[in-house]
C-alpha cells in the first residue's frame, strides 16, 4: 500500500529548494515534487496522464543532475548553462532541462491549490473546485484531447474524506506548505519570465 503525502517533508524540500528571492535548487525541488506525484496516483484515472508525465519529468530531471551536477544545480544556473548552449530555445531538444522542469511547475500551480482544496473546504464534494483549479492552472497547457478526458474523468474524484487520509498532517502545517509552495512557484514563474522561457514547447 502506497504510504500518505508527507506534508512536513514536502515543506522540507520546498525550503531547502527556495533560495530566497534569487534562485532555485534543483535537487530538493524534485524531491518535493516525487512526494507530491503520490497525491496524482493515488487520484485515479482522473489524473493518471498528469501522474505519468510528472514521473517522466522527474526523471529526465534527475538523470541530468547525475551526469551533470556543476550545470544542473539549480534554476539559474542550468538556465545559464542551456541558453548558452542553445538548448533552452523554442523547438529544442523536449528532454532538456528548461522545457522538463517548466512542466513541474506548471503542475505546482495546480498541486497547490488542490492542496488548499482539500485541506481547507469542508464540503465533501471537490469536483467543481477541483476542476476549476485544473482549468486555470493545467488546462491551459493541455490539448484538447488530454482537457476532455480529464473533465469526463471529474465525476471520478474521490470525495474529501478520502482525499484527506492521502496526507499525513497536522492543521497548523496547511498554511506553512501553501505559503511555501507559492514562494517556489513564483520565483520560478520569475526566473523563467526573466528568461523569456515560459513559451517553451
């Protein structure tokens, strides 16, 4: 049986990850998010693709750091590292490192707030906000296909009760994750704007 969503862990990382106001480690940033892939698998087939990908990511991700440590440090670096290879450009290489991680965080967006979703709310029924967390947050970057299937998938959705038993939590460490993961995302968000790489395809 697949063990809860560490929510103290997950926090760890994205601390450990968020170099303040400036950069982004890459190493705990991805352990963060292979805790957080649990919260998609254990979802159902409603977010089986987005599971998938995200498993994907990570490793693309991971294999890098290991053959290339010194450039794939973090978020500015390895940015520097591939625009000066021509790497991180429109039309590249798909597994290169810019592209890979801009869909992790593109995936964070949604992750937080599914979090504040089902950690805060008290009705039992997620799906209307669940689905309109997907459609300001992934659907945006999804074909058509991949947005129809999932909203058919919706009614599949657990209820919050089930949800709830996913993470291992106490309440006072809702508001910390949450505050945490925004700080990573919009740094990141930042970084790639800087960059003029949030158009990656």
């Amino acid at each position: 049986m697949m063990s809860c969503v560490s929510v103290s862990l997950v926090e760890e990382k994205f601390r450990e990850a968020y170099v303040e106001g400036t950069d982004i480690i890459l190493s705990p940033y991805i352990a963060a998010f292979e805790e957080l892939n649990k919260i998609f698998q254990r979802l159902g087939k409603v977010f089986t693709f987005v599971s998938n990908d995200v498993e994907k990511k990570i490793s693309i991700l991971q294999h890098k750091i290991a053959d290339n440590p010194e450039n794939y440090m973090s978020l500015q670096i390895m940015i520097k590292y591939e625009t000066e290879n021509n790497q991180a450009i429109i039309n590249a290489d798909k597994e290169n490192g810019c592209r890979t991680l801009l869909r992790l965080h593109r995936a964070l967006a949604f992750v937080a707030h599914f979090i504040a979703i089902a950690l805060e709310k008290e009705e039992e029924d997620l799906r209307s906000y669940v689905r309109d967390a997907y459609q300001e947050t992934l659907a945006q970057h999804h074909t058509w296909i991949i947005r129809t299937s999932v909203g058919a998938a919706m009614h599949t959705l657990p209820y919050r009760r089930d949800i709830i038993c996913l993470f291992d939590f106490t309440p006072e460490q809702v508001k910390d994750l949450i505050k945490v993961m925004w700080n990573v995302y919009n740094l990141t968000q930042r970084l790639y704007e800087d960059h003029h790489l949030l158009d990656l395809k």
